[in-house]
C-alpha cells in the first residue's frame, strides 16, 4: 500500500456525506479516503448506503451535504474532469446482447471519442487483460454470466480510467470464475489503477485489498488499512503453528517453554496445527527462537489475524435498518 505522505492526493476524498430517500436517512456523514493505486475494499450489510454512496462518487447521484473529490476534483464543480478519469461498473448492468463483445466495446469506444486506430488498439489490451481474446467476434447473447461480467470491466476499461469502481462485480460467478476476477484486479493494480470494489464476499476482499472501508445504517464504522483491522485485539498475541508432521506429546513441550502462556489445537488440525498464547511482551522472533531447539518440523509460523467476517461481525449491527 502507498505510503501517506503529506503530498499525496486521494483518490477519493469523502467528507461530510448526507442523504437521505423520502424520510429515510441513507448516508449520515459519511467521510473516508482512497489512497492511489490501491485496491480499497467497501462492505456493509444491504442497506447500509454502499450504492448510495458509489452512486454519488460516480457523479450520478447529488448528495443533500458534503463534498466528494476525485484526485482532488471535486465532483459537482467537474463532472466532466471526474467522469473522464473514473470507470463505474454498477451491480446490476444491462448489455447490447445482439453486439458482438469487439462491436460493445467499439460502440465505448467511440461514445469516449476514441478514433478507430485508438480503438482497435484499446480493444485489443482490454480482452487481452481479461483473457477474452477468443471471444470478440461472439454475441454477448451467448456469453455465460461470468464472461460478461469480464465483458462489462473490459467496457469499463475503455478509456483508461485512473480509478475503477466495481460494485458487486463478483455477484453470481462461480468460484472459478471470482478467483480469475481477483487475479485480473491485482493485475489492474500493479499497472497503476485505483479500484474501489464493493462486495459480499469477505473472504475473498481480506486476501485482496490493502485497505477497506466499513459501513453500516448509513455511518462509517472503519476505514483504513486491512491489516490493522485484522489484528488480533487481544493484550496477549496469538501465534499460528503448523508443523508437516504429527509429534506425539509436542503440546506439552511447548506448554514448557518460557514465554508460553497457552497452547490449543484448533478444531480439524490433526495433530498438526497449534495456536500459541505467548506472554505479555514476548515478541515472535523471541517465541521462535524458544521453539528451535525443539527441532520442529516447522511448516508455517505467524501471527494470528482475525477474519474479517469477525471484523464485521463487530462492527455492524443486526437486523435490518429502519
């Protein structure tokens, strides 16, 4: 994740916003920001304003109060500017179905003023970077949900926005198909992309993003780095054990050493995985240093985080909003 230094200009810069449908407050000042070139994950349960939200980023949508500024644009003064610099995939989106996937994304093409040299050469790297290559000369018509799904970001990398906004994008693929998805947008990142991508699957948001905003019943929870939020909360850290092969006793030899307040084994470890309680102030390097002489046949060490379903679990309320 890019270092915040003083200079830096966010991608988003949320301040202050409020909304409200006919009596029913969806945003209630809301304020977060996107650093450059991260992939920034936005969750909450239904109804907690994510749409809202997106749709006031994207220009479609005029807050009743507070400012939203793309890399410091602001978007009622400069739609224009925002727009140009933005690529909004909405959750639910409707597609040409008679259009070949070259004719779709040619028709963008054309509607961002693109000319055809440009085009055929933007079209070219969009379905290369979204391994749809084989398929431009198909009907979308006869594409699977997961094809179109890579159709609908290829349009939304058209004329090659600096911040992506994905709404849902994985909703409804299968889990081949979500994990290609991902991969495609760590890709994006590498290249120099922003995405903002609201999403359900937690799981997958954990191991993807550098850093996540929560929200729920209309007001921000947490917003900031995903490893911050995953820390363990606990005074007493938990470390992570895995060894390649059952030790009989090993349990109780690591209950002797210095440092070691706790040893369990997790549910389905098989005799393989422990998770260490270590004393107030003992650092890993010194729990590891303590476990060498033991000659483990060590797989993996680390600290333990929390699930980020946990996370959320804490941080949104039950129930459906009001």
């Amino acid at each position: 994740m890019p270092a915040i230094t003083r200079n830096t200009v966010p991608a988003i810069s949320v301040s202050g916003l409020s909304h409200a449908f006919r009596g029913h407050q969806a945003l209630s000042n809301v304020s977060f920001c996107v650093l450059p070139q991260t992939l920034h994950g936005f969750v909450g349960p239904n109804g907690a304003g994510k749409t809202t939200t997106m749709r006031m980023i994207c220009t479609l949508l005029q807050p009743n109060k507070g400012e939203v500024e793309i890399f410091g644009s602001n978007v009622r003064q400069n739609i224009s500017a925002v727009r140009r610099r933005i690529g909004y995939m909405p959750d639910h989106f409707s597609m040409y179905r008679q259009m070949t996937v070259a004719e779709y994304l040619d028709f963008f093409g054309t509607a961002y003023g693109l000319t055809q040299v440009q085009r055929d050469r933007v079209i070219g790297d969009v379905l290369t970077l979204t391994d749809m290559d084989g398929r431009r000369n198909d009907l979308i018509s006869g594409l699977s949900r997961g094809m179109q799904q890579r159709v609908s970001l290829a349009r939304v990398l058209v004329h090659d926005p600096d911040l992506l906004l994905l709404d849902e994008p994985a909703s409804g693929l299968d889990p081949r198909a979500r994990i290609e998805l991902m991969e495609i947008l760590r890709e994006l990142r590498r290249i120099g992309k922003t995405v903002f991508i609201s999403s359900h699957i937690l799981s997958e948001l954990a191991d993807l993003c550098d850093a996540v905003t929560v929200i729920d019943r209309g007001q921000v929870r947490y917003s900031g780095p995903m490893d911050l939020l995953l820390e363990t909360t606990d005074q007493q850290p938990l470390w992570n054990l895995r060894l390649t092969t059952v030790l009989p006793g090993i349990i109780e030899k690591i209950k002797a050493l210095p440092g070691v307040a706790e040893v369990t084994e997790p549910e389905f470890s098989n005799g393989r995985d422990f998770i260490i309680r270590s004393a107030e102030g003992l650092t890993g390097n010194d729990l590891l240093r303590a476990l060498l002489p033991l000659d483990l046949p060590l797989a993996s060490f680390g600290l333990q985080r929390r699930h980020l379903n946990d996370a959320f679990m804490d941080l949104t309320t039950r129930g459906v909003p009001a």
